[in-house]
C-alpha cells in the first residue's frame, strides 16, 4: 500500500512496509537516489522487547558504484518498566541508520554475485529488493536503554514493603527500643513535624 504526500515542497512515497523494490536504481548512475518515508509499522522484537508506538520515519537510498547506501531516521517508542520502581514507561527514540548494501545479483549480466566476499555486509534480494526492517530492528535493539528510569530521580520501591517511595518515606515498626530512647525518638518525630 502506497500514498503520496503532499505536505513539504516534494512527494515522497510514504509506504507501509519496509522492503524496497530497487530494481530501477541499481540501473542507474553513481549518486541517483530515491527517498521514502513509511509510518504505521509495527515490529516484532521478540520476547524482551515491545513497541509502545508503530515505528515511522524515511530513508535514502543513494547508488554508489558497487551498491546502495541507506540513509535514514526512525522514530519509535519502547514500552518498558522503570529499573527502580517497576513502573510501566514509555520511551521515544529517535535513531539514525547509515548501512551500505551489495545486489545479490549483477543488474547487468543478471548472474549471481558471490555472497562470501562479503558475507557481514546487508544484501539485497534475488528481485533487487531492499527490506530494511533487520537495519531498523538492530537499531532499536542497540538504543534499548539498560536501566530504564520513569524520572531520573525516581526513588524506587522500599527495601522493607515495596511499596512505591514516590510520595516520601514512610515508617516501619522497629524494633522495640530501649524505653530511655524513646522519648528521644518522640522529639525527634515531633521536631520533624515542626520543620514541615
Ligand atoms: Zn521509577
Ligand atoms: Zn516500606
């Protein structure tokens, strides 16, 4: 599914996938481009990991002598938990992809180009299509915070109950003092209240 925007001073193909038919440019010149933008996609990235927003953005593919380089901005949000208080979160990222890919195939001779020499690099398909979803899916991976926080000074959860330190610190019962303390401790309380 294809539209046409018309916002900005030139259309760009918004699409609702991520793989990229690239036919057409792998024929023509050295610094040929298309741009795209997509929006509404979500992903699955496994188990451990959850999209609190579809991921959108754009890309560029540019020719270059021997393939396409890919150029692009993404933005998503992760739904996680705060490492401190357990608390559901939502983080927006916004990631930068900047990847360089070889045909599978020679768009000239149609004859198989060999996958060894290069065997770490993004490869287009047999068609000489471009899906970037792994790109778009190892950057959101990498940009996986490890210690999530719902604020930077979020107190977290009590030792003791677990209850949410969110509204202060509160008290628990001790234990039993020594009786000359607890006077002690009663003025403590007392001038605490009074300090506000
Ligand atoms: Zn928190
Ligand atoms: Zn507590």
């Amino acid at each position: 599914m294809t539209a046409v925007s018309t916002s900005g001073d030139k259309s760009v193909d918004i699409r609702a996938d991520l793989a990229y038919p690239l036919a057409a440019l792998l024929g023509e010149p050295a610094g040929s481009r298309r741009d795209y933008a997509f929006e509404g996609i979500p992903l699955d990235l496994g188990e451990d990991l959850q999209l609190a927003t579809p991921v959108s953005g754009w890309v560029r593919f540019s020719r270059t002598n021997r393939g396409i380089f890919i150029r692009g901005g993404v933005d998503t949000a992760l739904a996680l938990e705060c490492s401190r208080c357990l608390k559901p979160i939502t983080l927006p990222i916004s990631l930068a992809i900047s990847e360089e890919a070889l045909p599978a195939i020679d768009i000239a001779t149609g004859k198989p180009l060999d996958p060894d020499v290069e065997p770490e690099i993004v490869r287009l398909n047999d068609h000489h299509e471009l899906d970037i979803e792994p790109i778009i899916r190892e950057a959101i991976q990498l940009a996986e915070p490890i210690a999530p926080l719902c604020r930077p000074d979020c107190p977290g959860l009590c030792s003791i109950c677990g209850e949410s330190l969110e509204s202060g610190p509160h008290d628990h019962d001790e234990a039993p003092l020594d009786p000359r303390l607890e006077a002690l401790r009663a003025f403590r309380v007392d001038a605490d209240a009074e300090t506000g």
